[in-house]
C-alpha cells in the first residue's frame, strides 16, 4: 500500500521495500460496481462464551486480563491449543528462535572471539 499512496501522491519510493513492491493499481477501477450484496452471516453464534466447563476454564479464570502483560502466557496458549484441539490434546513445546538462524534444536556455534 505504501508504494500504491507513494506512486499517487507523485513521490518516489521510501526504502527499496516500496522500490520492489507491486502496486496496488489493479485493485482500483474507474467505474465503481455498486451492485448490492448480501452478507454471509456466520453459521455459529459470534456472541457465544466458553462455557465453565471449557478445558482449563477454572485456572483460565484466574488470570488478570485488564491489563496487557499480566497473563501466564503458556497457560492460556495451552488453554487455546486444547479448546481448538481437545482437552486430552498436548500442545506442542514452544519454540524459541531467530527466523532464519536455523534450527533452535542445534547448539549455537561459537564465533571466532568466543
């Protein structure tokens, strides 16, 4: 999108990001289509709450989410995973590692200073 504003508003790119971006021109036309539409509307209830009984409700409960940040993260990953997945489900171990850096199984290699 930046490139597509950068190429109306007549100014050139900003990093080589918007450089090699596609704009975003075949998305607009010159003749708007206002043919009406009908939403699809969800064959579920959007308003509907886990229930006391949902896996890890009671521990779940317990968290403080007013705020950002005050949460057991783990707890309510797992929590998510087994409402998705079942409650006998195992969540997968989390994984810890820099994109690109390579598998987080191998040990780091040591650089040339240590």
């Amino acid at each position: 999108m930046v490139r597509t504003i950068g190429l109306i508003a007549g100014i050139g790119p900003l990093t080589q990001f918007d450089a090699f971006a596609t704009p975003m021109n075949a998305s607009f036309t010159a003749k708007p289509d206002n043919t009406p539409y009908t939403a699809l509307k969800p064959s579920y209830d959007m308003t509907t709450v886990n229930g006391a009984n949902a896996p890890m409700a009671p521990q779940v409960a317990t968290q403080d989410t007013a705020t950002e940040d005050k949460i057991d993260e783990q707890l309510f990953n797992k929590s998510i995973w087994q409402s998705v997945n079942g409650a006998d489900s195992k969540m997968p171990e989390p994984q810890h590692s820099v994109i690109g850096s390579g598998s987080s199984s191998q040990p780091a290699a040591k650089d040339p200073d240590g």
